[in-house]
C-alpha cells in the first residue's frame, strides 16, 4: 500500500526520472481497432511503459532507493539485499497499479 510519507519520494522518483517525451511516444490511435485489437496494443504499451521507466531509473538511484524503503518499510541495506527479481516484481506492480498510472500522469501533464 501507499501511504502518505511515499508520496513526496514518490513525486520526486516520477520527476527525476522525466519521461514525457517517451510517453507521448508511447500513444497510438486505436480507432476502428476490435477490442483485441486494443488489448493486444494496450499490453505491448504497457511492456514498453516498464522498460522505459526501468531505463531510467538508472539516473536516479537515490530517488528510488529512497521511495523504495519507504514503500517496502526496510531500512536501505535490506532494500539493497532483496532478490533483484523481487525488486523489479514489485516497481512492475507499482507501474501496472491504476491509482500508480494516474498519479504519474498527473505528475508528468
């Protein structure tokens, strides 16, 4: 869950890492596409959405250390032990997550 003292780390990681441009990229017309169609398109967006993020958290490695012990409640050094597969499980759940997108959009318009 996330609570109210990840929100400014949150805010931070989202700017740090700057990816409007990306984004807009990112946005395709589905008009006259079948719902499968936009389902398919909607998955592929979405798997390039967490590539683009993963990308450039490299640049902002304090940022998201930082909302990470905050987010998992663990003190850095536990954060940096984690199975790495763990990690990125848990920042791909934070991207797919509805409320996570929404937030990211306001942050970024």
């Amino acid at each position: 869950m996330l609570k109210g003292k990840c929100f400014f780390p949150l805010l931070k990681l989202i700017k740090k890492i700057d990816f409007k441009e990306e984004l807009k990229n990112l946005s395709v017309d589905a008009t006259g596409k079948t719902d499968a169609e936009k389902k398919e398109l909607s998955n592929g967006k979405g798997v390039d959405l967490i590539f683009i993020i993963v990308e450039k958290l490299v640049g902002a490695e304090k940022e998201t250390w930082d909302f990470m012990t905050l987010y998992l409640e663990k003190d850095i050094e536990e954060v940096k032990e984690m199975d790495i597969f763990e990690i990125a499980e848990i920042i791909a759940a934070l991207i797919k997550d509805e409320r996570v997108k929404k937030l990211f959009q306001t942050a970024i318009a």
